[in-house]
C-alpha cells in the first residue's frame, strides 16, 4: 500500500470537487479500490501503488487543464478519468497555441477537443470539401464555424456563408408572425449561438449588416457562385438529393466548404429522401473531398447526452424500421434502401 497528497491550492477547488462533491464522486467511482480523501485545498490517495500512479496522473492532466481554462465541464472530467489511450490524455495536456482556431469574446479559446475534431480541423486544411458526418451533439456545426471565422480573420476567405434547409423538426410550426427574416431565424439560430461564441457582438453585427457573413436558408443558394467564400451547409440531412447537388455546384473560386449532418435525424416529409447518403456514397473517392465520421465519443453537450445517443443507437438496431438498415447511407449499394426508387417532392 502507498499514499500520496495531491496539492490543490492552483485551482478552484470548487472548479476540481464540483458542486456538492459532484466531481469528487465521480473520482471515487473511477477509482473504487483507491481510498480519496479530500480535505481544504489536498487530496489524499490510498491504495496499490499502479492504482494511486494512474490516478495521480489523471488528475494532475485535470489541474492543469483547469490552470489553462479556470473552468471544466463534467463530460470533461470523465473523459479524461476514463481516457487510457494515447490519444485521448494528448488531447488535454498543454498544446501548442497553434491548436487555437478562434480566440472569442472575454478570452474564450475554441479548438478542436476530440480526436475526430482533430481530424476534421486537419481535413478541411488540406481539402476543398469535407462531409462531416455524425450524431448530435459531436460538434461538427461548431467546429466547422470556428474553421470559417478562422479562415475570415486570417484573409483566407472574404466572407461566410451559412446555410441550412428550414425543414420543421417533427412539429408544424403554422403561420409565424413578422417579416421575412423573423420567419426564418429560428431555423437559423444554433449558427447564430456559433458565432456570438466566437465574434463580439458588435463586430458580428458589422458582419452581418455588411453581408460579410451571411446566413440564409438553402433555398436562398440557387443561382449563386460563391467566390472566396467559406460556405457550410448544415443539417444537409434535411436536404433532398437537389438540393445537396445546387449547393456543391454554387462552390466558386477559393472557395472552401463544409457539409455537416446526421443521417439519424432526418425531418423531411416522408414522400421525400435526404440526398446526403447519396452524396456521401457518390462522391468519397473524387480527390479534394474529405469524409469525417463523429460518433459518440465526440460527443461534448451534457455529459448524458453520449448515454442518449447509444441508447437510441441500440433501440435503432435491435429494432430497424422497415425501410431502413443500420449503415445503409455509408455507400452500401446491396439492400433495400439503396434499391428504393428516388421520388423528389
């Protein structure tokens, strides 16, 4: 048996026990064989000495992220408790400020958090095009904002084009009341919370009012090239097999594009499919076009929303709808769904 006492007096201790002990229990959890005693600004371990090296090693990795960052959520607390790869403790020890995509308002840093972030921020790098596809909640829409705002302050791009399909979520939303614009809006706002994360509000307003940075419905895309432009196209789940093929072709000169979706979510009418499983399959070996997968170990909402996601996952497989095969929209050409006649609405 070995012990040792882990000082806490560089960070909030609050910020490292959490409210009502709350991360301090799922320390406890982590670690059922080790005896943790917290005790002012210390944390006393007592246990074999492989168990109480790991442990210390975890939560040093959480001190220092807490050093940099002053704040750290639950879900991030237990993915570096639960992170024995590589990999996974790499991406929370002390990075090269490079690793910064967008430095927002109040002095927040937004970078690439998981590996499949990681590798999404590296393929839009090297590609004109890049499919990102995953469940909700991975962060592919703000990952690929924080590209496209990068991309503007670096004068990469001359402006960003936000765009999404304004398909209702399962409800009918009736007649909404005010102008054009006010219509629209709730359609548009998670690209909206995006952006106010990474822009001050007054030089976002600039943007806006300048058409610097442009959000507008999919529909709106017809007819245009898009020159020097970093466009996103998000939820294209929601965008029929048109649709996805107007928007690839509005992509001008020095123009760079992400699509994000999650083929789990589709919202469109049933007499219509989304065209994302077809622009996935058709177009993965053209050079220039990338494919990123999220699943849920990207996942950085609530930390329940991981649980969620496998729960709908196993229910999805144990239980298929009729029309659909799980893996089907990967470019799986040998079953029904991909047989089934295309109808547009």
């Amino acid at each position: 048996m070995t012990e040792t006492i882990i000082s806490l007096e560089a960070v909030n201790p609050i910020e490292f026990f959490g409210v009502n002990n709350g991360k301090l229990d799922i320390l406890k959890k982590r670690f059922p064989l080790l005896k943790i005693l917290s005790r002012g600004t210390q944390l006393k371990l007592s246990g074999l000495p492989e168990q109480v090296d790991n442990a210390k090693e975890k939560i040093d990795l959480i001190v220092q992220y807490l050093q940099r960052n002053g704040h750290m959520s639950q879900n991030y607390f237990e993915q570096i408790l639960g992170g024995d790869d590589a990999e996974t403790v790499d991406n929370f020890i002390e990075r090269n400020p490079n690793d910064v995509l967008v430095f927002g308002p109040n002095g927040k840093t937004v970078r690439a958090r998981t590996i499949n972030q990681k590798k999404l921020v590296h393929e839009a790098e090297k590609n004109d095009v890049v499919f990102a596809i995953g469940p909700a909640g991975t962060g592919k829409t703000y990952t690929a904002v924080a590209l496209a705002v990068r991309a503007l302050k670096n004068k990469v791009v001359k402006k960003i084009i936000l765009t999404r399909p304004a398909v209702e979520a399962g409800e009918s939303l009736g007649f909404l009341p005010g102008d054009l614009k006010e219509k629209i809006d709730p359609y548009l706002r998670p690209l909206y919370d995006a952006l106010d994360d990474m822009i001050p509000a007054d030089k976002l307003g600039y943007y806006m009012s300048t058409r610097v940075i442009e959000i507008a419905p999919l529909a709106y895309m017809r007819g245009r090239t898009l020159d020097n432009a970093f466009i996103i196209l998000d939820e294209a789940q929601n965008a029929t097999d048109l649709q996805i093929k107007m928007f690839l072709t509005r992509i001008g000169a020095n123009a760079k594009a992400i699509i994000t979706g999650d083929m789990t979510q589709v919202d469109l009418p049933k007499n219509q499919r989304s065209g994302l499983e077809k622009a996935v399959r058709i177009l993965r070996n053209i050079d220039g076009i990338a494919h990123i997968e999220l699943d849920e170990e990207d996942v950085v909402r609530h930390r329940l929303v991981k649980a969620i996601i496998k729960a709908y996952d196993r229910d999805q497989k144990e239980n298929p709808p009729p029309e659909y095969t799980p893996g089907n929209w990967r470019g799986n050409r040998n079953n029904k769904f991909d047989e089934k006649p295309h109808t547009e609405g």
